[in-house]
C-alpha cells in the first residue's frame, strides 16, 4: 500500500527566504512522486513530478525536489520565496497496477510574509 | 485550450435530496478520475474511469455514491440521499493516456450539505 506523509501543516517563511516542504512517502513498488499547489477555490496544479532517471526534479515557478530513496523522502525547496507562492501544496504518489491510484498528502499551507 | 471543467461549480442540497456532479474532461483525455477533498485534508481517491471503462472505484465510500462515464469523455458522479459527512469539493481530473501520471484538475464542486 501507498501513502504520503507531509511534515508540518503550516509553514511560514519570510519574502526572499528559502522554502523547504517535507514529503515522506511508503511505497511496495517503485513510486511516481509529485507535488502540486492549490490556490484558494481553485484545482489543484502540477509543480513537478519524479518518474525514473535525475533524482532532481526542476519544476515550475522555481520550485525543485529531489527524491531520494534511502530516506523515501521527496522535498521541495525553492531558494527565494516570493508572496504569489502563498497556497497550499500538496505532496502525492502514484503507481500503476492494472488501475491508476494516487494518494496525496494532507497538505501543507505556505505562509510568506512580507 | 480547454481544461477540466465542472458544473456546478457550488451545490447545496438538503440533507436526502440526490446530486450530480458533471466533469467535461480535456478532449481526448483517456483517463478520468474523481477525488474527495474534505476541508483541511488533501484530496482522497473515489474512482478512475480509462474511456468508458470503471477501472477502480475502490474509494466510493458507500453505495450511495455512483459514477459513470458512458461515452468515454463527460462523466457524472452521482450521490444519493446525501449526508452532512459528504460536505466536501469534488474534484475531477484527467489525463491523457492510460498510463500518462500528470493529472489535469478542475476547479471542483464544492457540495454543502445542510
């Protein structure tokens, strides 16, 4: 079974501070890892995604994570948050096995203050 | 071009009355899937439809609640006799191939039962 796991529901960071969101995941086979942001009343949207090969992902908006498997563990940082990057953001896995299922996160909300 | 759409975008029902949901996928998109998103909590997995076809409908929580997706592109997610537990957005997203893992997401229906 598949599951995710995001370290702190809030996080808070000053405009030009790094940001580090910690996903750790559990997964029987190897994982697709991704993370997405939501912004207030809208659908979630894809940041980036690990599936095989670099182990540093560079995704949109800045944002990069790096999967490394012997802490199952797939971060996301960005050097120099910016207030727009305020939403929640989500960590998730996937695997195919016949079906496709993906299991997210519960989600940590990023706070930038000014 | 289009994304995911879904309508209504805000629905209120009584506590019994039956609801639809309708997602308009993104045309062509093979994969179809439908998420629960309860406030505070990260998306949760219902079912995934590939073209027509109910692949996995493994996280509709009771039998009250029905999907289908009868020609393979507009699919409908059913909720009878609804409860307050199933206040919640629903999410739609799809994606272009079978085995193709980045999800496109709707806006969602928020549903409030009262």
């Amino acid at each position: 079974a598949q599951s995710v796991t995001q370290l702190g529901s809030h996080v808070s960071v000053s405009e030009g501070a790094l940001v580090l969101l910690r996903c750790n995941y559990s997964s029987s086979v190897p994982p697709y890892l991704f993370w997405y942001v939501q912004y207030p009343n809208q659908g979630l949207q894809l940041l980036l995604k690990y599936t095989t090969g670099a182990t540093l992902v560079k995704g949109i908006n800045g944002f990069e994570a790096e999967f490394k498997k012997s802490e199952t563990s797939f971060h996301l940082t960005k050097p120099s948050a910016h207030m727009s990057d305020a939403a929640e953001y989500f960590c998730a896995v996937s695997v195919y096995t016949g079906g496709f299922k993906t299991i997210f996160g519960a989600g940590t909300r990023l706070f930038v203050k000014a | 071009g289009a994304g995911v759409s879904q309508s209504p975008r805000y629905k209120v029902a009584k506590r019994g009355q039956d609801v639809a949901l309708r997602c308009d996928p993104i045309s062509g998109h093979v994969s179809l899937f439908w998420y629960q998103q309860a406030l505070g909590q990260g998306p949760e997995f219902l079912t995934y439809f590939q073209n027509e076809a109910q692949l996995d409908k493994s996280g509709l929580p009771s039998d009250r609640f029905f999907a289908e997706r009868p020609e393979g592109s507009v699919s409908t997610l059913k909720i009878q006799r609804t409860q307050q537990e199933d206040s919640a957005v629903y999410l739609c997203a799809s994606s272009l191939r079978a085995r193709a893992y980045e999800q496109y997401f709707g806006p969602g229906t928020r549903l409030t039962v009262t």
